[in-house]
C-alpha cells in the first residue's frame, strides 16, 4: 500500500468516527450501536466506492444518508 492510500484510509476513517458519533445522537444510542448500524448500510457501501462520489459530501449529509436509508426500510 503506497503512502497516498495509507492516507485515504486514515481520512476515511476519521470522517466514519464523526459519522458514527453524530448518527448515535440522532437515534440516541450508543457509539457501538450507530457503528453497527452504519456498517451494515447501503449508505456506508458508498461512502467506501469512489465511484458514487459520496465521499465528496459532507458528512452531515452523509448522516442524513444513513437516516433516510433507515427510514425507507421501515416503510
């Protein structure tokens, strides 16, 4: 893995921790929780492809990704 990569995950991996803990206070559960959660999303699949582009979004939106995926499972 070459530095440029190393860095992108380092990124990536800072933003998922300030996702995750602003997704835990809008659904009031714990940190762990809100990680499962995002983990097993649509949402988070997309944040990781660089080709949907979603990691160009900011990650207030990107939280509000995660809410409306949740949303639209439950019906």
């Amino acid at each position: 893995m070459n530095d440029d990569a190393i860095i992108k995950d380092i990124i990536l991996w800072q933003r998922i921790g300030y996702i995750v803990v602003r997704f835990s206070e809008r659904l009031n559960v714990s940190p762990e929780q809100a990680f499962d959660i995002f983990y097993e999303s649509d949402t988070c699949e997309r944040l990781h492809n660089p080709d949907t582009g979603l990691y160009l979004y900011g990650d207030l939106y990107i939280v509000d990704e995660v809410m409306r995926e949740l949303q639209d499972k439950q019906g």
